[in-house]
C-alpha cells in the first residue's frame, strides 16, 4: 500500500480521537481537537477525514460529516487514479480509502443517485472480494428498493434474534438478478 508522509503520527492521532467517541459531545469535541492536529501534519491523509466523518456524525453535524465524505473520497480518488485490482480489507492500510469509497457510495444512494451508488458499491465488491464491510447487503437493499436504514434495521433484528437469514435471502435473491456479487471460495 502507500505510504502517506507524517503517517505513523498522524495515524497514532486518528487513532486516539476515535478512541474519544464514546457517545459524549465532549468526547468527539476532543476528537475533533485532535484531528485538526492530524490535518495541520498532512492535508492528504484520508484516515483524517474519516475521522472527522464519525466525529461529526456523533455530533449529529450532517453538512460537516458530508464535506468530509467528499474529501476523503476525492482524496481516495488522486491516490487512485486508476483503480487497482484487489485492496484487501486484511491490510490496514486499504481501510480508510474503502471507507471513503463506501460512505461516498452511501451518500449518493441517499441523494437519490443509485447509479452512481451502484457503480462504487460494485467497485468495493470487486476491490474486496471478502465484503468484510457488508456492502453486499446495502447494494441488495439498492435493488430491491430498501434503503440503507432499513439495511441496518434488519441488522439490528439479526443481531438480536442470532439470525440474518432475511438478510442472507436479501443478498441471494437480489445478487441472482443483477450479479453484483461473487460469493468467494474458501478452502
């Protein structure tokens, strides 16, 4: 993966904010103090904007979250101009850029844009074959018509009975129709 200049401290910085979210309007207005350190070491660093994503929407400061999600994507965007053909979640260092792609593509299916949705939701699926972030339901949700909180009502439901079969039936179902996902192959 890249290595971005200043990362290890600017790392180390997002890193302690996140640990600060806990809930508490203090907690992410430490955070905050603590990501603008991050950007005044690196203007480029994705993880930062991430950062400033979860600790604006802890704040319930939408427009500021939204900014953010733009920029990390941009940003993901000039550090990729050419997409590459795997980036692994088991690597660390592919999170933020996959996050960015990911919340950018949740923001467009929350504008009403699901072809633009679509296409980075199937790009994450093909970039992280193993969908450790669960895009695989919210691109099902996008095709029946489901929206992402719904997605994560169901979510909710399945964590608390121990049962996803709704959601697993989702994906089938919807992923036998549009082919958006390639169920990968374990030894």
């Amino acid at each position: 993966m890249f290595i971005q200049k200043n990362e290890e401290h600017t790392g180390d910085l997002y890193y302690d904010a996140m640990e600060l979210l806990d809930g508490s309007r203090s907690g992410a207005k430490e955070a905050l103090k603590l990501l603008e350190k991050a950007l005044e070491l690196d203007l480029n660093y994705v993880q930062t904007y991430i950062g400033f994503v979860q600790a604006y929407g802890s704040l319930g400061d939408k427009i500021k979250a939204r900014e953010n999600i733009k920029k990390a994507f941009e940003l993901t965007q000039e550090q990729f101009p050419k997409w590459p053909k795997e980036m692994p979640w088991g690597d660390i260092d592919n999170r933020a850029y996959l996050r960015a792609i990911g919340w950018m593509a949740d923001e467009y299916a929350d504008n009403g844009k699901k072809s633009e949705a679509e296409e980075l939701y199937r790009l994450l699926l093909k970039l992280n074959p193993n969908d450790n972030q669960g895009i695989r339901y919210t691109m099902a949700g996008l095709c029946a018509g489901i929206s992402g909180r719904e997605i994560n009502k169901m979510f909710d439901e399945g964590n608390k009975k121990q049962n996803w079969d709704k959601l697993r039936d989702l994906v089938k179902e919807q992923n036998k129709k549009h082919k958006f996902w390639k169920e990968p192959k374990y030894d």
